[in-house]
C-alpha cells in the first residue's frame, strides 16, 4: 500500500493546490474535496497576477488561452499554462504552471501538478496528474466501472476501498503514458514510469517501471 501514498507519488511542492492533501494518507481521497478547495483557493489569489473571469474562474495573466476554449468553473489556470484550441475544461480543475492542455482535449475534477501535459484528444476526469507527467495523444482516464460499482484499488497484494464511484487515476511525477492507452477506474501509477502505447492499464504500478502490457512489467533504470 505504501506505493499508493501521497508522499510516494508527489512531490507537493510543485503545484498550487498542495494544502488540499492534509490529512490524507491516499490522493483520491481529496477528489470530493476539488470544488470547494478551489473556490476557496482562488478567492485568495493576488489579482496582479490572475485574472477573474466569469464564475469561480480564475487564470493566471501570463498563460495563454485559445479563444475557443470552454471553461467551467470553478477552474484555476496557472502560469505560463497554454490551453489550446477546443480545449473543454469542464469544471472542478486546477491546472499548474507551465501545463500543456491541447486540442480538444476533457478536464473534470482533476488536479494537474506544474508542467504537466495533455496536448492532443486526452479525457482526465477524477484524476491526479503529477509533476511533469504527459499523456500521449488519446491516452485516457477511465473513470467510471462498467458495473457502476465503487472503486476499489488493487496492489499485488491487497485491496483499498475507497468509497468513490468516480475515480480516474493517480498518476505519479515523471510518468510517460503513451499514445491510445486507456487508464482504467482505480489505477495508480508510481513515479518514473513509462507506460506503452495502446496499453489497458488497471491496478497499481511500481514506480520506475516500464508497463509492456498487463502481467510484462520490467524494471526502469532511472539516471
């Protein structure tokens, strides 16, 4: 389980939102808490760097958004962020510095850690994206069980229920996940790892690795 902890996914210091994670020992559990903390959050953002636009949205005024974005609130864009054309963002998302949220590409409930990507077709709802992780172009997250039932985590070992409904996935710091792979409800995936295009992810996956496929996973050398 130690795998699934914050302090072994994240390195908090890289995104705006690091206060919603006290008291938590697993990140899903701040997604019921996205909302409000951003409402609360962006009421205290200096009005010399972000701008208010609309409700509950607020966008820093060196990041760069395309005019046929779609923003929801309540919603913070970061600094030096780049939302690019038909981006829809549809509410309850805080996206850091220096991000990539590209063409067409689905934001909900989410938190995107600074310099993260997700530059071409990406859906990511009830999810974490850690510090300069990148999604390839259609990769997405799952957030929903066919059967509707809630999300439980399953380790090599163990299982966690975490009373959600919705959950996406947690994605660690440095993650790669390549092009067409499909997330599924409840995956969390450690730091450093690379995962392969058109891949069908579920469960928990070591940091440091290199997902092949379900049951082919090797060992990363990280320099």
């Amino acid at each position: 389980m130690n795998e699934c902890k914050i302090s072994n996914l994240y390195n908090l210091d890289e995104t705006i939102a690091k206060n919603i994670f006290n008291g938590c020992t697993y990140p899903w559990e701040v997604l019921p808490r996205i909302k409000e903390y951003i409402i609360e959050l962006g009421n205290s953002l200096n009005n010399e760097e972000y701008d208010k636009i609309g409700e509950n949205v607020w966008i820093a005024k060196t990041a760069k958004v395309a005019p046929t974005t779609f923003i929801a609130g309540p919603t913070i864009i970061g600094q030096n962020t780049e939302i690019r054309h038909c981006a829809f963002i549809r509410g309850n998302a805080i996206v850091g510095n220096n991000c990539v949220v590209g063409n067409s590409t689905e934001l909900k409930n989410v938190i995107l850690f600074n310099n993260v990507q997700v530059p071409h077709y990406n859906y990511v709802g009830d999810s974490i994206l850690g510090y300069h992780s990148h999604m390839g172009a259609g990769s997405i997250t799952s957030n929903v069980k066919s059967d509707k039932q809630l999300v439980i985590v399953k380790t090599s070992d163990s299982k966690i229920e975490t009373g959600l409904k919705k959950f996406g996935a947690m994605i660690g710091d440095n993650v790669e996940v390549g092009c067409g792979s499909v997330l599924n409800p409840g995956s969390v995936i450690g730091k450093n790892t690379n995962i392969y295009p058109l891949s069908s992810v579920r469960g928990v996956i070591a940091p440091n690795s290199i997902y092949k496929k379900q049951g082919e996973i090797v060992n990363k050398i990280v320099l």
